[in-house]
C-alpha cells in the first residue's frame, strides 16, 4: 500500500513505520492517524510479522505534537470527536494490538508524540529525545489518552506535574520516571530496537499476544486482570506454539515457532 505521510520496511519477522513529515517535525493530523491505523491494521494480519518499530523521519522528532492548525477553530463537539476518533483509529488500537510495538524516540515528543509512545507497547528514547506534554499552554488538556497512560507508567504526583507544568523533560529524567526503558545513541537507536525486536521475535507469537492482553487487563478498571491472565493461561495449552515450544524444551533443542 502506498502512503503519503508514512513509510513501513518489512525485514524477515520485523516492521519498521516512520512517520515521514520531517519538515513538519512528524506533526501527527488526521490524515497521518488514518495512514497509521491502516498500516498497522495491515501489519496485524500479516503473518510473517511479529514485531514493530514505530518512529520518525530525521533526526529532530519523534513526534513533535499534533498539527494544531487542524483544530484552532473546532467547537466544544468538534473537539471530543477529535479525541475519540483518534483514539479509537490509533492510540487504543496500537495499545491493544496483538503484535508489540517498541516505540524508538529520535527526538522530540510532545504532546500527541508522546501519548503515541505511551501507546506503544514500550519505548527506547535517542539521547537528544525531550518528552512532554505541554496543551495546557494552548488551553486544552492531553486528549489523546495522555492524562489516563502518563499515570499509568510514571505515577500519579509527576503525571500531574508534567502535565499542569507543560514542561518537558530529558531522557535521564524519563529513565528515572521508567517512561522509558532504554537509552541508546541517535546513530544506534534502531539497531538497538531492532535487536531488542529479534529477542522478541524468537519467542512465541501467541504466547507474546496473550501477554499483551493479559498486561493490559491490569490496567482495566472494569477487567478482571488475574481472571484474564488464568483464561490467556489456559488458551496457550491448545496452541501448536505451546506444543512446540514444550516439546523442544524437552527434547534439549531451541523451539521454531510458527505462530498459532
């Protein structure tokens, strides 16, 4: 498929998505949301997939907000169509994708940059990458899953403080938070995905799917979390992948999966 504001690469078992609008520091608008959902959507049925790398083009954003101009002049109803829509084309979708998502932050990202991040699986941030979320200096608040996922990875009191300060902070700040799990060189930083992407890769597809939705459940207020996690538990065991992987532990030989 060929898209106008994005780039996918496809290597063996990985995906790599760039956000390509590097002159508008990958500002994400409608039409990018729209390229995202299909392209994930695309990647989610494809079978020799099993890992993605979601970042931006250039070397100065991941991505740096989302493209204001777009909305200045919406109304009240406007804006919580806003909100939903990309919630629901994107940011929940990438949150709940069956496939992991490791976001490489090369840059800056702010505002729906890094409640795009948050969305993804986890994060691997370049040494010059600045994160925040800065709406309340536009009068609005963070409308893309912001004020509920920022909490979620870094706590209540410093959610709060980032978002009502509007600051941004580095990535050593952000190591410390656990916003971020790992800090590479911009030079290094999808190598260091990539690597990271294979380890995963090696594993099991049903199994790593499983996971996702049973760590998600957690954060679910009106989810059972154990209940999923004892019902993905027990999915597994009629899975070719479990027979496979069970069957080469025992036979002292490392397992191929073929995903089920």
């Amino acid at each position: 498929m060929d898209y106008n504001n994005i780039l996918v690469e496809l290597e063996e078992h990985l995906a790599i998505v760039t956000i390509n609008r590097p002159k508008k520091l990958n500002a994400l608008n409608t039409a990018t949301i729209k390229e995202l959902h299909l392209a994930f959507k695309a990647l989610q049925k494809n079978n020799k997939v099993r890992v993605i790398i979601l970042t931006g083009a250039g070397d100065k954003a991941f991505v740096a907000g989302a493209d204001i101009s777009e909305f200045a002049h919406f109304n009240t109803k406007q804006g919580g169509q806003l909100a939903a829509q990309g919630q629901e084309l994107l940011f929940d979708y990438i949150e709940n994708l069956e496939k992991p998502v490791i976001a490489a932050i090369n840059g800056f990202a702010l505002g729906g940059g890094l409640e795009l991040a948050m969305s993804c699986h986890f994060r691997i941030a370049s040494h010059n990458a600045r994160m925040g979320l800065p709406e309340v200096s536009l009068g609005v608040i963070p409308g893309y899953g912001g004020t509920q996922r920022l909490p979620q990875l870094i706590g209540k009191g410093r959610a709060m403080e980032m978002i009502m300060t509007g600051g941004m902070i580095d990535v050593e700040r952000a190591i410390e938070y656990g916003l971020v799990n790992h800090i590479a060189s911009s030079e290094e930083l999808l190598d260091f995905c990539t690597d990271i992407a294979k380890k995963i890769a090696k594993n099991s597809p049903m199994a790593i799917s499983q996971a996702i939705k049973a760590i998600n459940a957690g954060f679910k207020h009106d989810v059972h979390g154990f209940e999923v996690e004892i019902n993905a538990f027990g999915q597994c065991f009629g899975t070719d992948d479990f027979k496979e992987g069970t069957t080469a532990f025992l036979e002292k030989r490392k397992a191929s999966f073929q995903g089920s």
